[in-house]
C-alpha cells in the first residue's frame, strides 16, 4: 500500500509511541490505547488500525522514495 510521506511519519510515531508507553512505561493496553486517542485526537478504532498497519521501517521507505523519485 503506498502511502503519503507525511500519513507514513504519523503511523511510524503512533507505533513507536505505543511501544514506548506499553514495553519502556509499562502502562496497560487499554491505557496507551487511550492516551494515544488524547495525544494524537484519533479514535479508538483509528488507533488500533494504525497499530494494525505494517509499516515499513524508515531505512526502507526512504530507499523506496527514492526509486519512485528517479522514475
């Protein structure tokens, strides 16, 4: 799926976020869940589609925008 650079930087900081708060602050699930809905203004069902979503990681996206730049 290809997405925007800027819906991609969201997604990765969403997830990166939830794997701060759950595995270094150690807060429950449904906890993150509803900080993140605070901290980004998303919905719940926002929330764990993003946290759903694959994402690939920043070396291979940036790589992957280049070779679509150079088409």
């Amino acid at each position: 799926m290809m997405m925007r650079p800027n819906t991609l930087r969201k997604y990765q900081r969403i997830q990166q976020r939830y794997r701060e708060l759950y595995d270094g602050k150690r807060l429950r699930h449904d906890d993150v869940i509803q900080h993140l809905m605070d901290e980004f203004f998303i919905s719940e069902l926002t929330v764990y589609r993003i946290l759903r979503t694959e994402i690939p990681s920043p070396k291979q996206s940036d790589s992957h925008e280049k070779d679509s730049k150079s088409d």
